[in-house]
C-alpha cells in the first residue's frame, strides 16, 4: 500500500513538473530506469546525469534526479532534484532540494531545502529549510528555519525558528524562536523567545510567552506561566516573607516565578510542649491594586510534625491565604490578610500512643470518616515580605 500510494504522488508531481518546469540542457531525463547497482544500469555510467520518472534500484543506484517515484532495496542516490517519492531499505541520499516523501530504512541525507515529508528509521538530515515533517527514529536535523512538526525517538535539532510542534523522547532545541509547542522526555530549549508551550521535565527559553509544565522551568523574563516544582524567571518576581498566623508563630517564605503566576516554598515553627513545625509547597498570583498597594492570593499545603520525633503519618494542612500588600517602597511591603484553613489530618495517632492533633483554632467545622479527620476555620496572616 504504501509503495502504491508513493507511486501516484510521484506520477502527480511528474506531471506538475513537466508542465511548469524546463529541464536544463545538461541533463536528459527518461521515463524508466532500471539499476542493479551503479554502474550496472539501463543507462549506464550516465544515469547519474539522468533525470527519470519512475527508478528502480536493485542495490545501490545513482542518477541524476527524480521526477516521480524511485525505489531501491538498499541506497538510492540523486545529484539533482527530487520531486514526488523515494523509498530506500537504508538511505536516500540527495544532493538538492526535495519536494516530496522520503521513507529511508536508516537515514534520509539532503543537501538542500525539504518541502514535504522524511521518514526514517534512524535519522533525517536538512541542510537549509523544512516545510513540512521530519519523523525518525533517533533525531531529526534541519539547519534552517522549520514549519511543520518533528517527531524523534530521542532528539529534534533545528538551526532557526520553529513553527509548529517539536515532539521527542529525550530532546527538542530550537536556536531561535519556537511559535508552537516543544515536548519530550527530558529536555525542551528555545534559546529565544516561544509563543506557545514547552512540556518536559526541564524547560528553557530566554523569552516565554506561553506555557511552561515541567519539574524545573527556566526563562530570562516572561509573561507567561511556569508551572513546576521550579520555577527560575531571571527577571522575574523574587520574594522572601517573614510571617506569622494562628497555627505557626514564625514563617520563612520563598516566592519565585513572576507575578502572574510563582511557586511557594515555606517552613513554619510553633514553639510547645510538642515543638510543632511544618514545611510545604504552593502557588500564588500577585496583582498591582495601586502605586503601593497589591494583593497575593496564595495557595499552600504543608505537612504538620506534631510529635517529639518526625512522623509522616497524615497530618496536611490546606491554606488559602489573601493578603494586602503595602509597599514601603520597591524592595519591601507589609502584608494582612485573612486565610481559610482545610486541615486533614489520620486519626490512627490516637491510637498509637494518644496523640491527638491540636493546631485548629476554634473550627467551624469537624467531621471524622473512616480513621480521618477534617476540620475547617478563618484565620489571619500578618508579616513582612522582601522583594529581589
């Protein structure tokens, strides 16, 4: 099926390039040949000054371009054009441009600029543009601008910009701006500026303007979102916040992301009998309300040690925190504000030595179901927050 389909569209661009194109001089052109392996052919030694509609190479085949269908059982190699389909059980090699599909077992190699389609078992090679696809097993290479999508097995490698979809095992990089989204396994790079989405466990780009998912997000600025266990905008939003509210006395807080969108990372201590302490994890938004006034809405969830030696047992506490935030001046802002509290906690600690939980204050709220136990009250939030 697949040879047949590649036969028409070779036969379809044939008769497109006949009718809009005049071979040159230098170069005749054939409507079949046949090659065992070079020079071993129907038209001999010249066949790699030969142009030909439809090419069969038994072996190995070199002739002077396609305008059609060629197919070989192991290289098939043209010093001109190729315009419809190739199909090679290891390599199509080209020296110029393609417009077409290119299936290789291996590799598929141009020299020039691709307008169509390469499918490899290990590699697709483009020298200058791509418009189109690039699917291969391993990597996926053009040194140019590219417009389509790259699928790879483990890595996409383009020289220029990007429109459209990077999808690999391990690795996208695009050098220069990527409008489209970059996912892999690994590792997603745009060393400018993307519009669009990046989706990866580590992702870069100097300039996002889009959508970041990933385990570490990194970027120069943006005016996206970063959503990820890291979160690292250089010209970003950077805060430290000193705090305190009804369940922990003391609090360390840091911010990074921007302001549309930053991660939250907090310890707290609450000197007692029991020494309780608790560090989490959140997200938050900051929004400009005035010259020296904004609010932070921050979401949190923390884990709550209540006993005299560390246990993992659950005991979370859910906070929603919205503050109002006076600026002193650039660096420094003083914050209020109210917070609602969901606090889950096991109360298999009851029977494992009689502890029992106690770091809701006057809660509205109880109920107990199947050995756990949730509780709900308002609370407040008051502190001192740096900015760098």
């Amino acid at each position: 099926m697949k040879t047949v389909q590649c036969l028409f569209i070779g036969l379809f661009l044939s008769t497109i390039s006949t009718l809009s194109a005049q071979e040159a001089d230098s170069t005749k052109t054939t409507p079949v040949q046949i090659t065992f392996a070079y020079p071993i052919a129907s038209n001999g030694p010249e066949s790699k000054n030969i142009s030909n509609n439809i090419s069969f190479n038994i072996l190995y085949g070199v002739n002077g371009g396609v305008s059609g269908f060629e197919l070989g059982s192991l290289v098939n190699v043209i010093n001109g054009n190729v315009e419809g389909c190739q199909i090679a059980g290891i390599t199509n090699v080209v020296d110029g441009p393609v417009m077409g599909v290119q299936f290789g077992g291996i590799a598929n190699v141009i020299t020039d600029s691709l307008f169509g389609l390469q499918i490899a078992g290990i590699a697709n090679i483009v020298p200058k543009s791509t418009t189109g696809g690039q699917f291969a097993g391993i990597h996926n290479l053009t040194n140019g601008p590219f417009i389509g999508a790259q699928f790879s097995g483990i890595s996409n490698v383009v020289n220029g910009t990007v429109i459209g979809a990077q999808l690999a095992g391990i690795h996208n990089l695009a050098t220069d701006s990527v409008t489209g989204v970059q996912v892999s396994g690994i590792y997603n790079q745009s060393l400018k500026t993307i519009r669009g989405a990046q989706i990866g466990l580590v992702n870069s780009s100097h300039v996002l303007h889009g959508f970041q998912l990933g385990l570490i997000n990194v970027a120069d600025s943006s005016t996206g979102v970063s959503i990820g266990l890291i979160n690292i905008v250089k010209n970003g939003y950077h805060a430290v916040e000193f705090s305190s509210n009804e369940v922990m006395l003391a609090n360390v807080t840091l911010k990074s992301g921007t302001d549309q969108f930053y991660n939250i990372y907090t310890v707290g201590f609450q000197p007692n009998t029991t020494q309780t302490f608790g560090f989490g994890f959140g997200f938050g938004s900051k929004f400009k309300l005035a010259k020296r006034m904004s609010i932070s809405a921050d979401l949190t969830v923390s884990h709550i040690n209540e006993l005299d030696n560390f246990d993992w047992k659950m005991n979370l506490l859910n906070r929603a925190d919205l503050t109002l935030d006076f600026h002193v001046n650039k660096n420094i802002a003083l914050l209020i504000g109210p917070s609602f509290n969901a606090h889950v906690s096991e109360l298999g600690y009851e029977n494992t030595g009689g502890f029992t939980t106690d770091i809701a204050v006057n809660p509205f709220y109880t109920e107990s179901h199947n050995g756990y136990q949730l509780q709900m009250w308002v609370g407040a939030k008051g502190g001192v927050r740096i900015s760098f």
